[in-house]
C-alpha cells in the first residue's frame, strides 16, 4: 500500500468514525443544542464540513508553496472565525448541512487522489494542515456526540 493508499485509509476510517457516532439519532435530536456548547450535532457536522471546505482552500496553496490562511491576524483567532463560519451556517437546513457534508468530503477525496506523492508525507506541510483540518479534527466531535448519546441512555 503507498503513501496515498494509506492516507486515505486512515482519512476514510476517522471520517466513518465520526458519521458512526451520529448515525441513527432523529432528525429532532441531531438538531437539540448543546452537544458542545450551544451547538447541536448538524451544528458541528456544519463545522466539520466548513475545516474541510477550509482545507480544499488551503492545500492548494501549500502546493504551490504558498501561505496559508492565518487565523488569528484574518479573523481573530480560530474561535472568532468558528464562530462567523457557525452563524453563516445557521440558516441552513439539516439536508442542506448534510447534502454539503457529502459533497465536501467528496471533493476533498478526490482532490487528494490528484495531489502529488511527495506532499502526501507525514512530515510535509500539506500533510500537517490536511490532519489538523481533516482525520485528526474529526475525533474529537465524534467523541463529544458520543458522549452526548451516553448521557442520554443512562
């Protein structure tokens, strides 16, 4: 298996991780609040969706050698610009958020299969920013809707 191959496996495993710790919750339930925070399940789908759309903005730029977005001098620091990317979001429907999960995701895979070997590296640049953006980000909202569903069986 190659650099890519692998990659991808482990992209793909997180990801169905994260769709696993939601799956089968009504559409009422991925909508209630405070799953985190105030936001509910669609909320952090809608937040997922917005890293990777960041990432598809991104890593394009690292290939060319570029400079990323830096969100702290762009928009105040990473929660300011979550914050803005939440209520741009709001008034989207939960089809509508989870028609551009999908969609996202799609183009993101499929980006990343046309991304040449030598970036796709452990240690290269493009590889830090697409962990932080993608497989290594999506854990930690699965864990929280874990949780959530938890403390609703008990």
């Amino acid at each position: 298996m190659n650099v890519r191959e692998r990659l991808l496996e482990r992209l793909e495993k997180a990801w169905r991780e994260f769709g696993e710790s939601y799956a089968g919750m009504p559409d009422s339930e991925l909508m209630k609040p405070g799953v985190t925070g105030r936001w509910s399940v669609r909320d952090i789908i809608a937040h997922v969706t917005t890293w990777e759309e960041e990432a598809l903005k991104n890593l394009p730029v690292l290939l060319k050698g570029g400079q990323t977005t830096r969100y702290s001098v762009a928009y105040g620091g990473i929660n300011a610009f979550n914050a803005l990317a939440t209520g741009r979001k709001s008034g989207l429907s939960l089809r509508e958020v989870l028609f551009q999960r999908d969609e996202i995701h799609r183009r993101l895979v499929d980006f990343i299969r046309t991304v040449p070997e030598e970036y796709l590296g452990s240690q290269s640049r493009f590889r830090h920013r697409l962990r932080m953006d993608t497989y290594g980000h999506y854990p930690k909202h699965a864990a929280a809707i874990r949780k959530l569903r938890m403390t609703n069986d008990e």
